[in-house]
C-alpha cells in the first residue's frame, strides 16, 4: 500500500465518478481501486514533508507554468478523465484544432489547454489515483505541496540533474526573503515536457513514503539523465506572444496566478472560465485580486 493510503480523505462526487470510470482492475499509484475506495472512508490528515515530497517528485522538474497548469488541472479528476476519452477520439485533428474544438466541451480552462500536452494528459489520466491525491492534498495544503516542490528541485540541483539547456532555463533566486528555483521555457514559444527517474534525480525515497507509480512516459528516458519530450508550439497552437495562463509565485507564501494576457487574447479558445475569468486567483497579501480559485464546492 502506498504512503497515501489511510491517510487522506478524497473528496466528493467527481472523484468518485472519476474512479468508477477507470477499469476496477487497474492497479492506480500502487493501489487498487477498492483500495483508493476504502482509503477514502479514513479520517482526513495533512500530508508530512516526506509524503508531500513524494507527492510532487513526478512534477516538481515541470516548468512553472505547465506545474501550475497541472496541480489546478488535478483539482477537476472527472473532467480530466472525460477531457482524455475525448483526445483519443479525436486523434484526427492536429494540435491546433484540438484545442479549438476542447473549448467547447465546457471543462475548465487548465483542462482545455491541457489537450495540447496529450502525454501529459494520459499520465494523469492514467494515474488517476496519484492524480486525485494530488488535487486533494492541493485544496488542504496549498503552500505545503508548492514548499515541497522546491525542497525537490534543491535536491535535483544538488545531484546536477537540474540545470539550464536548450529546453529550459532553471534560475536560483529569492522571493520575499525566501531562497526559489525557477524553471521557464527556453523558448518562451515552446514549452517542453521533462523525463527523468525521480530515484536518479532526487536519491532515494523514503522507507516510508515511496515515490508513485506512474505509467511509463511516451518517450524513452536515459536512465541517467533528465530528457525531453519534442516541444509544444504553444505560440502556434494558441494566440502567441502573451505568455502561458498560469504561473507560480513562490515567496514566503507561494501561490498560483493567472495571466490576465493569455487569456485576454485566448478567450475564443476558453468558453468555461467561471472559475477564472482573466483575473488572478489565489489570492495572497493583497497583490493578487479576487477570492481562491481552489475552492471547490
């Protein structure tokens, strides 16, 4: 069983649709569903620092705007699901098209353009536990889970696996007095997707609290390094030149934001932002405008 078992409670009725979706044989995060099932009947804890470490290891290399697009993805598993039943069958349309036709669909916008990272969307739809699990602990442990993320990159750092190159540009800064390691695209145009063996690049897990069981990535990982998936041309598929929508602001409290700009000039391709608009959420000290876009009825 893994470390999350018994120790958080999942939340209501789209975690449950999500999970009766998924065949009841496919092991998730290690676990069954009836397992997933039963953990979710337990009393809900916070996560320590060890478990959220082992929580984030499979993201924690993303660059900011595709991490922040995915832990508010994770906050919608059965819109996830559906929005990756729905990639596979439209595979005939290309990037940009698929894009388009998602912003119909009525999901929510980091679901939408979610579609045009397709492995990313099979990884969380196909580790759907891990996935649920992360949305969950985000909702109760915002600052945590984000606290966790760079502890990680620290330790990928420390291994000299997290560096800048062609696909990324990694920066050590501080924040509001607080030290933060950046990671943005190369190419603000094109964002690329990292692989890498989280054992390699952070050491090895706790007893414990044990890294998740993801599916295996599209493309082939050097067991010894990080590497790449072929980039998305975000600047082709959506109206380019603004940015990405999402972003981390890390700092004494690290939150999420969105840019105003992306979606100012995207619009078209985002029909369902109830939970967004073109404002900034998560708000923190002030600066950001609006009420938590992570709460969820």
């Amino acid at each position: 069983m893994t470390w999350f078992g018994g120790r958080f409670q999942f939340r209501g009725l789209a975690l449950i649709c999500s999970l009766v979706i998924a065949s009841a044989d496919v092991p998730l995060f290690g676990q069954s569903l009836q397992q997933v099932s039963a953990a979710g009947e337990q009393q809900e804890q916070a996560l320590n620092s060890q478990q959220l470490e082992s929580l984030v290891s499979p993201i924690a290399l993303y660059p900011d705007s595709l991490l922040a697009q995915i832990l508010t993805a994770s906050t919608y598993p059965l819109q996830l699901v559906t929005a990756a039943r729905w990639v596979q069958q439209n595979g005939n349309l290309n990037d940009k098209e698929r894009v388009a036709a998602a912003g119909s669909q009525g999901w929510d916008a980091s679901i939408q353009a979610l579609v045009a990272f397709p492995t990313v969307l099979q990884m969380m739809d196909q580790s759907l536990a891990w996935t649920s699990a992360l949305g969950n602990v985000f909702l109760a442990q915002q600052s945590d889970v984000m606290a966790a993320v760079q502890r990680m990159r620290t330790k990928a750092q420390q291994s000299g696996q997290l560096q800048s190159n062609a696909q990324q540009q990694v920066e050590t800064t501080t924040v509001e007095g607080q030290p933060a390691t950046l990671i943005q695209p190369a190419d603000t145009q094109v964002i690329y997707v990292p692989n890498y063996d989280p054992t390699v690049v952070y050491g090895d897990a706790p007893e414990n609290s044990p890294y998740p069981k993801m599916i295996e990535p599209t493309d082939a990982v050097d067991a010894g390094t990080v590497s790449f998936s072929d980039g998305v041309a975000i600047g082709a598929i959506f109206n380019g030149g603004w940015g990405w929508g999402w972003g981390c602001h890390w700092g004494a409290h690290p939150s999420l934001y969105v840019n105003n700009d992306f979606f100012a000039h995207n619009g078209n391709n985002f029909t369902n932002r109830r939970n967004w608009g073109n404002a900034l959420r998560w708000q923190r000290q002030g600066w950001m405008q609006s009420q938590p876009a992570v709460s969820r009825p």
